[in-house]
C-alpha cells in the first residue's frame, strides 16, 4: 500500500516572514547596494513594457520597482486568500501590517490602499445593479463582506487588516475572469501616470498574474497553521 505524501506544515508567521524576506523585501546582493533580485526582474519587466509601449520609459526604473514592491503586498494577500482560505485571512492581513512596522516601511502598507480597493471593486465589476441578479449579487457579497468583518472584529484583529481582508473576499471568479489583475494593472497605471496601449497594459497584466501563481504555487506545498 502507497502512503499518500503529507504536506510540511508551516506556520503563518514564519511562512509570510520568509516569503517576504526572500521574495518581496530581499536584501542587496553583496557589494551592490540598492541592488537586488527583485530590481533586475523588474527592469527586465519595464524594458519589455517599453517594447511594447515606448511611452512607457518616462517612468523612472526606481518608481516601477517601488510601487510593484507595494502591489507585491496585495497580490499575497489575494493568492493567500485564495488557496488558504479565509480562516486566516485576518491573521495574515494583521501580520503584514505588522512586517511591514518592524521594517519601518508603514509607507508601503499606506500605499496598498489603492490597490485593495481595486481588488474589493473587481469582484463586482460588469454587475448590473438594475437588474434583479445585479442586485442579488451585490447584495451578497456586500453582506459576506460585512458578516466576516465583523467577526474577525470580534476576535480583536486590527479594523484596519480586517477590512483590508475583508475586500479581498468573492474575487475568485474575477481573478479566473482577468478582472482583477486587470484592475490592479489600471490602478498601478493610474499611480505611475502612465496611460498605455494594449499591448503594454497585457504584458503588466501578464507579470501581475505570474506573481499571484508564484505565490499560491509556494502556498500549495505546505498546510498552513495559526
């Protein structure tokens, strides 16, 4: 008889440190300060939108890689959602927050925002709120939202990562659908003041896709615990 391989187990804490600490915040390579992994990939990303759009070269290599660090954020947050559930969605929102703190970087929380937003607007988006399914719908996730608000509220989690968590609920099938990642590629467009062509806003898309299954791809190896 074959035993079925078990899942490593992880805990939230440490997975997310790790995560971030290697994917999203890594440190310099030695002897090139200011330069990192990331850096290279995101200016590997810019030159490809250039190609694509050459507009796209007024904004500044340092601007990109700093504002997809932020999307980077929300984009963990929504692949965690999504494959871990939201029994933990609070506790991860809260931890970020918290990282975030430590590393005296609450600027990147502030800047997530936007982005949250984007991604709460998504899950409802080609909705018609005059028609009776419209409405339905809606109403429905309006009132999931606020149900788990309010519980992770009572649990004594921050209101400000309940929320955060919170507007990431119902956004499988837009995510599935390309409405999400393409409300966060207008929303990062919108805050690098850049307007671009299609092909351009596909291959931002492209990249913001190919970091949410980067992650939920490390998300699927382990069973994660409070």
């Amino acid at each position: 008889m074959k035993f079925f391989n078990r899942k490593p187990k992880a805990h939230l804490d440490e997975f997310c440190r790790n995560f971030y600490d290697d994917q999203i915040l890594p440190p310099s390579i030695k002897g090139l300060e200011g330069l990192n992994v990331d850096s290279i990939y995101f200016d590997t990303v810019r030159q490809s939108v250039i190609e694509a759009d050459s507009s796209f070269v007024s904004v500044e290599p340092q601007l990109f890689a700093a504002e997809m660090t932020v999307l980077r954020f929300e984009v963990f947050g929504i692949a965690w959602l999504h494959e871990v559930g939201d029994k933990l969605a609070a506790a991860q929102s809260e931890f970020t927050k918290r990282y975030l703190e430590e590393h005296r970087k609450l600027d990147i929380w502030e800047s997530i925002e936007p982005y949250n937003q984007a991604v709460a607007r998504s899950s409802t988006l080609g909705l018609k709120p005059d028609t009776a399914s419209g409405r339905g719908h809606i109403a429905f996730v309006d009132s999931m939202r606020m149900q788990m608000f309010g519980k992770w509220n009572e649990q004594g989690f921050d209101p400000e990562c309940v929320a955060r968590a919170a507007n990431r609920l119902a956004t499988e099938e837009a995510w599935k659908k390309s409405l999400t990642p393409g409300y966060l590629m207008l929303t990062l467009c919108d805050r690098l003041s850049c307007d671009l062509n299609e092909e351009g806003q596909f291959r931002l898309v492209a990249t913001i896709v190919g970091l949410y299954n980067g992650a939920r791809g490390l998300l699927k190896e382990v069973k994660i615990e409070s």
